[in-house]
C-alpha cells in the first residue's frame, strides 16, 4: 500500500468512530491548552512588570532612606527615616564625583488635601526640581512642567497627576485654574500623561501634585534639606552599573559610613527589580508549567488505551490483510497515522481553546496573557509527538500478530 493509501485508510477508521476518537483527544487538547495559557501567563506577567519598572524611568536607580527604629525597638516603615538631604542630591550632581550620573532628581513629600471649588481630595505633594521630568521619563498631556524660573521665584503653581486632575476636575481641562492646599492658592500649569504603572511604593505614580521645591518648603511644609527619595539617571544602560558604585561610594562618604551594611540608605536598579521579578515569574510559570504537563501525560494514555481497543477490535481486519500480503510495516503505519492524526487534532484544538483563552482570561482576571508563536508550534509538536508515542506499542503489538491466529478470532 502507498502512504496515502494507509493515510486514507487511517482517517477513515478515526472517522467511523467518532466519539471515541473526540473523547480521546480531550485529554491531549486540554493539556495543550493548558500549557499554552500557563507560559502565556508567565509572558505577560513579565512584560508587565518590565513595562511598569521602565515607566519609572529610563536607567533609573532609586536612592531611599533606611527604616526608622524607635525607641521601643519598633520599627517604621520603608522610607521613613531622614537620613537624605537636598545637600546630597546636590554632590552627586558634580561630574568628578559621579561622572557616570547625567542628572539627579531630589523628592520631598507630603501628604495634603486638596479642594478644587467644592470638590476635594487628598493626595501625596511632591517638592520637586525641573529635572524630575527627565529622570523620570514622563510626559505632559496639556500645560507645561516646573522650571527653574518657577524655583527661583517660588512661584506658586503646581503639576497634576492625571488621576488627581480627573478628580478634582472631572474630565475639564485644570490648565490655569486654581487648587486650594493647606490653605494657600495654587495655579494649575501641567498635567502629566498617565504612567500606566504603580511607584516603588504604595501610591499611584498618576495620583500626585506636582510642586517647585522651594514652593513646597514655604506652602506646605515639607522639608527645605532632608528628601524622601533622590532620583539618578545614568547616562545610559551600560553606565548604571558604574553610576550605582559612585553614588554608593558618594553617600557612604557623606554620612562617614564604613562599610554597606552600615549605611543609612539603600539604592535600588532597574536591573535588580527586573532580575527579581523575572525569576519569579519564571519559577511560577515552571512550577504550573510542570502541572499543566501532566495533562499531556493523561492524554497520552488516553490514546494508547483507545489504540489498544482498536487493535482488539481489529484483528480480523490486521489478519485478513496479512493473509493478503500487507507487511507488518503497512499495518504498524496504519495505526501509527491514527494515533499520530489524533494527536494532531487534540493540538490543534487546544491551540483555539488557548486563543480562545488569551481573549477571555485577561478581561476575567486582569492579568495580560502573552500568547509566543514558540510555544503554539512547540506544543503542536509534542501534541502530534504523544499521539505516536501512545500509537507506538498498539502499532507494534498489531504488527507481530500471526495471520493465522488473527483470522481465528472472531
């Protein structure tokens, strides 16, 4: 028989039976499917949290202070000591200190409430340099940002996260009206574009006021020398290693700090955020991956058992066909199509109910699904794979049967 013949002869047998074949490949799609959803949703929990640290900015590193200790030996929270000042901001901007380091971006907060008319809303206040814009890597949507003209002449005016403008103005344009903080008036000049992602800390990155420092310090109390974080940019990707080392030697120097351990600060990368992240993601994504295999292995069974009843079932056919000069290699590629097509047709269904899934998982769980190109081909493989390993042994054990012995069965 040519291979079409035993191809055509193969499908036909699927064919005649049809439930049976359709309850074989579930297991297969099933594990296919779920296989897919699984590395899917390790992809897009890694793009996701890539994207979010990028929209912190570009070649960013983040220097904050140390927990406090209290005298009870109760410690406080991330952040909330005072150890970082406006002075230290200011060495790590000298180019024979830090030549690695393009520009540096000091922030003092506080958290105040706000009153735009009868509305109002509370918010994290921000005393800020103009070049927070640049080492933050944001944007504006309507207005312009704090410039030195606005620092020099304290002016009062501040920039709007996105969310708080939404709040206080709902849907209007805030450019050149007035907010009420802590008593005084302030005009709005900027609104920034939407970040899309949440800061180092608990706060929205698209909830804040924006504020001159030397604004800030007189209007709404927030601190003219110490900072809560200092922003660094690097020049550029390959230098935030070279710019994390000065500024640590910079401010280990400044507080008379021996060693590391000892420091009063902590700087976090971008680097080190993506490598935390992503190892996560990845033993997640191994660890579901692993059960979601398990399928595989299910369906896999699953057709070897239903290959197993049709040779059992025919064997009357396999010993006619031998008496009429079929070779074991014709009978053992027969059932091997079979087995081989049933796993295909499993991997092809499970690769729409995974596309099928992409759609509807994020908007059920919030969480993105990234479906890879090498992963539906890899799976269809070892869809296809499963089904000739499980046909191998039917196929075999059809193979070797006797004519003689397969014509007396009935």
């Amino acid at each position: 028989m040519r291979f079409s013949q035993t191809l055509q002869v193969a499908l036909e047998a699927v064919r005649l039976n049809r439930m049976r074949s359709l309850l074989t490949v579930l297991g297969i799609m099933i594990g296919i499917a779920s296989v897919i959803l699984t590395v899917g949703l390790g992809l897009g929990a890694q793009k996701q949290v890539k994207d979010e640290i990028a929209a912190l900015g570009s070649n960013l590193l983040i220097v904050s202070p140390v927990s406090t200790t209290s005298s009870s030996g109760v410690r406080g929270g991330f952040g909330t000591a005072t150890t970082l000042t406006r002075a230290d901001a200011e060495a790590l901007t000298d180019s024979t200190v830090a030549p690695s380091i393009s520009a540096v971006a000091p922030v003092a907060s506080a958290s105040e409430s706000l009153a735009a008319g009868s509305t109002t809303w509370t918010s994290t206040v921000h005393a800020i340099t103009p070049d927070w814009l640049t080492v933050r890597s944001r944007s504006l949507t309507s207005g312009r940002f704090i410039t030195t003209s606005d620092l020099s002449q304290q002016n009062k005016v501040v920039v709007l996260g996105s969310d708080t403008a939404e709040e206080l103005f709902s849907g209007q344009s805030p450019v050149g009206q007035s907010v009420t903080i802590n008593g005084g008036s302030f005009t709005v000049i900027g609104v920034m574009a939407s970040s899309g992602s949440t800061s180092t800390s608990s706060t929205s990155d698209d909830d804040m006021v924006l504020m001159p420092w030397t604004t800030a310090s007189a209007a709404v109390g927030t601190s003219a020398t110490t900072v809560s974080t200092i922003y660094l940019q690097a020049r550029d990707q390959d230098a935030l290693s070279s710019a994390y080392q000065e500024a640590d030697a910079a401010l280990l120097t400044r507080h008379k700090v021996g060693t590391g351990d000892d420091a009063d600060f902590t700087i976090t990368s971008q680097q080190s955020l993506v490598s935390t992240a992503t190892s996560t993601d990845r033993t997640m994504t191994i660890l579901l991956g692993g059960v979601a295999a398990i399928s595989l292995v299910v369906g896999g069974i699953g057709v070897m058992n239903i290959m197993l009843v049709s040779v059992s079932e025919r064997i009357r056919e396999i010993g006619l066909r031998k008496a009429l000069g079929a070779k074991p290699a014709v009978i053992r590629s027969q059932f091997l199509v079979e087995a081989g097509a049933l796993g295909l047709a499993g991997g092809l269904l499970g690769l729409a109910i995974a596309a099928l899934g992409s759609w509807l998982l994020p908007k059920m769980i919030g969480q993105p699904v990234t479906l890879a190109w090498w992963a539906a081909v890899g799976s269809l493989l070892v869809a296809v794979g499963v089904g000739l390993a499980a046909g191998v042994y039917p196929a075999g054990r059809a193979a070797k049967l006797a004519p003689i012995d397969a014509l007396r069965r009935e």
